[in-house]
C-alpha cells in the first residue's frame, strides 16, 4: 500500500495531466455562463483568454469566439489519448494563456488580482510538463512491448568482454547500393544486434533509411539476414572499427563498430565460415 501511495506509473500521472486539461476547459465554461448572467464569481483554472472575451467582445462574439479559443484545447484532451505529443501542444497553449493573463494583468494594473490566476496555471503547467514526460516514458516502453512481440526470444546473454554488454552496441551504418552503376549511400545512427545465427541493423523504433535492392525506403523496420547469407567480409586495418559486409545478393553495408564489437562480430563470422578479408590498400 506504501508503495502505491508514493510512487505514481506513467500512466497515471500521463491520464492526470489530460485531466487537467478538462478541468480547464469545463472551469471555463462555468466562468463563460457566469459572464453571461453577469455574475461577480469567477473561478482561477481556466482559459483566461476564454473568459476575457466574454467581456471585450459584443454580440454573437461574446459567445463564439470564447468558445473558439476552448476548440483547441479540447483537441488536446481528446487527441492526447492517442499521442503524446498533443500533450505538448496543451502545454503551449496553456503557457500562452499564463502569459496572456500576466499581460493583462500588467496593462490593466491588475497583476495582484491575477496572483491565484497565475499560480492556478503554474500548477496546470507543471502537471502537462510531467504528462509530456512520461508520455514519452509511455511511448517507449509501447516500442519495446511491440518489438518484444514481433521478435520473441530475441534475448542474447551479455559478455563482460572488454566491458561491453554483449551483442548489444551502437553503430553507424552507411548502407550503399549499386544501380546501373551509380553509387547511392545514406549515413545513419543505429543499432547493431548480433545474434547466434544472424545480424540484425537498427530497430523497429528507429525509424532508420535502409537501401534494399535498387529502392530506398524510410521505414522503421530491421535490416536483419543470417550469416549464412554473408559472401564475405572485410575488415579495416590497423586497429581501424570499420565493417564492410556483403551479402550474397549483392546488398553491402558498412558498419562502424566499437573495439569490443567489431572483434565479437569477427568471432561469429569465422565461427560461421564466412571469409574475413582486409581492405583493399
């Protein structure tokens, strides 16, 4: 119970700040009606710049344009559901309201009457800030849930080799193709993953540019084949972390590894007869 207590998931804290949007927009709803029956109550944690409209427009205006300025915070709301980054989108927002209502409460010599105001926002502020973190907390673990679903098993033993983690290391990959003998390349950062029984380039969340055949595609998939599809392999000299591996129907692609995982990856190459050659000088 202590620890459900103090400790908040993602996801909780994530539903809390999209609830926060709400309570702004039906607070300012509230504060809209009241406008309209012209009563002295108004209530801090809202769209400000809402309810001022209320009291500067005239006409069908009093009604519409409030209402228009809620339109935009709603999407957030319901949007946000989906996608964090409208979480973001909540927070601007709501930093403009902030400082809409120090502008007015500066112009007007209000600013004293405008403190619970202020510090209403301030509080709605730092709840959307911690949404948007764990938004992104709850994105990531939805991209390794689903690359742990459409790869099982993939959970390689670590080496304490060198001080790496095993098959695990970052790489840049400048993956090249041929056609009609131009040389197309692309550099990008990436992930290398060696397996028992084949090489995997980047992830599904990655999002990387990879060269299949003639045809560039960005897409978030996995350049992955067997070693068993690797003609050979060359390796740069001189103590040098460049990789150039090409595959048996013609796709090549240059790796620059760690120390530790350009040796690992030589291991398992030899281990699987592919032929390890240098650079040619």
């Amino acid at each position: 119970m202590k620890n459900k207590t103090m400790t908040s998931s993602p996801q909780r804290i994530y539903d809390g700040a999209r609830y926060a949007i709400l309570g702004l927009i039906l607070v300012t709803i509230l504060n809209i009606f009241l406008s309209f029956v012209e009563s002295d109550r108004y209530y801090v944690s809202s769209v400000f710049a809402s309810y001022f409209m209320t009291i500067v427009c005239e006409g069908a205006l009093r009604i519409i344009v409030p209402l228009a300025i809620l339109v935009p915070f709603a999407a957030a709301f319901f949007l946000s559901k989906k996608s964090h980054v409208w979480m973001i989108v909540a927070l601007v927002l709501t930093t403009l309201d902030l400082l809409f209502v120090i502008y007015i409460g500066i112009a007007l010599e209000m600013l004293a009457y405008r403190i619970l105001d202020i510090i209403a926002h301030i509080f709605v502020i730092v709840m959307l800030v911690l949404g948007v973190i764990n938004g992104i907390k709850l994105k990531k673990e939805a991209e390794a849930a689903e690359e742990s679903a459409a790869y099982p098993g993939e959970t390689p033993e670590r080496s304490a080799k060198n001080g790496d983690e095993g098959p695990f290391t970052d790489v840049v990959c400048t993956v090249s193709v041929s056609e009609d003998g131009t040389k197309h390349s692309l550099e990008m950062a990436g992930v290398a993953r060696f397996y028992e029984n084949e090489l995997v380039l980047g992830t599904n969340n990655m999002g990387m540019t990879i060269a299949f055949g003639s045809a560039f595609a960005s897409t978030k998939e996995r350049m992955r084949f067997a070693y068993t599809d690797i003609a050979r392999a060359y390796f740069a000299q001189k103590n040098e972390r460049t990789v150039r591996i090409d595959l048996s129907d013609g796709r090549y692609a240059f790796l620059i590894l760690t120390n530790a995982a350009r040796d690992q990856l030589a291991e398992l190459l030899l281990t699987h007869g592919v032929t390890i050659e240098p650079f040619a000088e």
